[in-house]
C-alpha cells in the first residue's frame, strides 16, 4: 500500500474545522474546501466523506500538522505578547491572536513548567526546512497543502 505524505501550512486564526476541511479536500482531490467545511457539522455527511475517502484510497496519506506534531508547550504556551494601544495600527493583529475567534475571550496562558525553546537540537519550533527537506526525500509525492484562512491572514504570516 502507498503511503503518502502531506505537510500542513495554516493560519493559527483559522477555525480548527476549515483545517480538517482543507485536509480532507486534499485528500479527495477538490480544490476548495468550504463545501466539505459545512458537510463536517452534519453526521450523515460525514458518513459519505468517511465513504468517498475509502473508495479512494485516501485513508494512507499522512498528513504532518504542527499543532499535533509539535509540542507547543515547548514554545508558545507560555505568554501573550504585550498588548499595543488601541488606536495603534498592531492592536487588530494583537487582537485576532490573542483572542479566541469563536468565544470573542482572550486565549488562556498556560502555566505549565515545559521549558521553552527557541533554538538548538531540542527546540522543534525551528526545523521546518529540516522537516520540509526529510519529508520530501522519504517520499518523491511529498506535498505542501495550505489551508488558507477566510481573511488570507495566511499570507501575511506563514507559522508552518
């Protein structure tokens, strides 16, 4: 059996549900991936998406997503930036990061006792080239998915 592998670029502001989406889009071949979003709060539609994925053969593909295979505690968990004046252009930005897009409250700190790393061998938050570079040469049909956010946040700032 194939086994594929697909990294996942997105926006840390989009809904945990449109990045599932983009990934099963993916992995049924359609290019957006709003349709499946909607048919994901349905459960008989997701019976027919579980369906259509089998007779594909899409339940092989792996797919890397860094919010599971990255241990955030080990770097951004800890604090929030330091919130800018209101009237400041960064305050929108601070805003749409610091606050939960569904419930409209602020994200809770964590205050686990992880140690935080920014750099060196244990810190996984700096090995993207390196994951990009080992993903790509164990598998020649290695890809990139980007799940791309309803704003286009993404391309303001690509996380992984």
């Amino acid at each position: 059996v194939e086994r594929r592998s697909h990294q996942v670029t997105h926006e840390w502001r989009n809904l945990f549900c449109h990045t599932v989406a983009a990934v099963l889009a993916d992995a049924l071949e359609q290019e957006e991936y709003g349709r499946i979003a909607i048919q994901l709060t349905d459960e008989m539609s997701t019976a027919h998406l579980d369906k259509c994925l089998m007779e594909r053969g899409a339940a092989n593909i792996r797919y890397w997503i860094c919010s599971f295979c990255v241990n955030q505690h080990r770097g951004i968990c800890g604090s929030m930036a330091a919130e800018p004046p209101l009237d400041s252009p960064e305050y929108p930005r601070y805003k749409a990061n610091a606050y939960d897009p569904v419930l409209n409250k602020p994200h809770r700190v964590c205050d686990c006792d992880e140690p935080k790393l920014w750099e060196g061998d244990d810190c996984e938050m700096n090995k993207f080239e390196d994951l990009m570079a080992f993903l790509s040469c164990k598998d020649p049909s290695f890809k990139q998915v980007v799940a791309i956010d309803r704003n286009f946040g993404l391309f303001s700032r690509i996380w992984c």
